[in-house]
C-alpha cells in the first residue's frame, strides 16, 4: 500500500460541510445533494450508453446471450473487458463520494456496506 494502514482524515471543499434548509428545522447537507446528483449523472449517462451506442447495444445482446452474440461477429472478450472497466470506474467515484461523505480514508472503509450487501444476498 501507498499509505499504510493507518485511517487518514481529510477535508473536502468548505461548501460541502454547510447544510441546505428545506424546511424549518429540517437541512440536508450539501455532500448529499452532490452524491444524488452525481448518481443521477452516472446513471443517466449510462442508460444513454447502453442504448445508444454499438458497444452498449453489444453488451446488451452479450448479456441476453453469449454465443449467439458471438455469432453475429461481437469481440465478447472486448465487452466483457469494457464492461469491467466501467464497473470498476463506478465503483471508484462511488468509494471516492463515500469517502467524502464519511469525511476518512481507511482500508476498513466498505466493510460496513459490504457487510450489509452479503447479509441482503444470503436472506434474499
């Protein structure tokens, strides 16, 4: 590891630790606001990916079904590559939005989630 495996605080810009009223005694903070809109970014972009582009559409057809995707002459190995590409670049602004919002980095830091996801997958 780059930095050991010591927790390490940092501070992201002063705009994001101020809260926006919504009522009278009601805020949310502005961290929030910018996770939401960036998750409504991230899926929009990708929903107009996969359906309007040869490389969305190749995946979507690799994913009804592989053989006869390959069939039709799609590179499965350059989907299945591009597929985690993406997944991983999710992922990443997904780990950097949560590590803002948490306010550290730490190599424990998805535990917790990673916890709640396994138990939602084992009880169903």
């Amino acid at each position: 590891m780059f930095f050991g495996g010591q927790s390490r605080a940092f501070s992201g810009p002063a705009f994001l630790d101020q809260r926006l009223p919504v009522m009278q005694n009601v805020g949310i903070s502005t961290i929030d606001v910018v996770i939401f809109a960036t998750a409504m970014v991230l899926v929009t972009l990708f929903s107009l990916f996969v359906t309007r582009t040869m490389l969305g559409i190749s995946m979507r057809a690799s994913a009804e079904n592989l053989l006869a995707a390959q069939l039709i002459g799609i590179n499965i190995g350059r989907v299945i590559m591009v597929a985690f590409i993406i997944g991983a670049g999710m992922a990443s602004v997904a780990g950097i939005l949560y590590g803002m919002r948490i306010g550290k980095i730490d190599p424990l830091l998805g535990f917790i989630p990673l916890l709640k996801a396994f138990v939602a997958t084992v009880i169903g």
